[in-house]
C-alpha cells in the first residue's frame, strides 16, 4: 500500500469526504459501495482502509464537518437578530 506524505493524506480525505457528501447524499448509505467513492477518488479500496474502517466511519466524519459548518452560521444567524 502507498504512503503518504501529510499534504498528500490530506488531500485524500478532503476527496473521499465531498466525493463521499456527494454520492451518500444522493444514493444513500446502503446504496453507495466502497468501489464507487474509491474510483470516483482515484485510489484503491486498500487506500480506503488507510482512512476509514467502514463507510459508515467516513460518513460520521461527514456529519462532523456539517456540524462545524453549519454552527458558526447558525451563531451568526442568530446573532444578527
């Protein structure tokens, strides 16, 4: 399996979580195989399992940078009432 430098490891995951926000929110966790995130990313599923356990793990960490997102705007929302 290939390693990876930290720039180049960041970069993986950066592609595997908004190819992952793209085809989970469309198809759906039970629809949407390993293959499918890994060859829209461009690694293998070995590469996958350098990030992630499951799919599952990848779209908790997903939810986690919605939630990152999302709170500061909703602050800012409420904020400017």
């Amino acid at each position: 399996m290939p390693t990876f430098t930290e720039e180049k490891r960041e970069r993986v995951r950066e592609a595997l979580c908004d190819t992952g926000r793209g085809l989970l929110g469309r198809y759906g966790i039970r629809k949407t195989s390993i293959s499918e995130l890994t060859e829209a990313v461009g690694i293998g599923k070995g590469t996958f399992y350098q990030f992630y356990d499951s799919k599952e793990e990848l779209y908790v960490d997903i939810l986690a940078q919605y939630r990152e997102e999302a709170v500061p705007r909703l602050l800012n929302i409420r904020g400017a009432r």
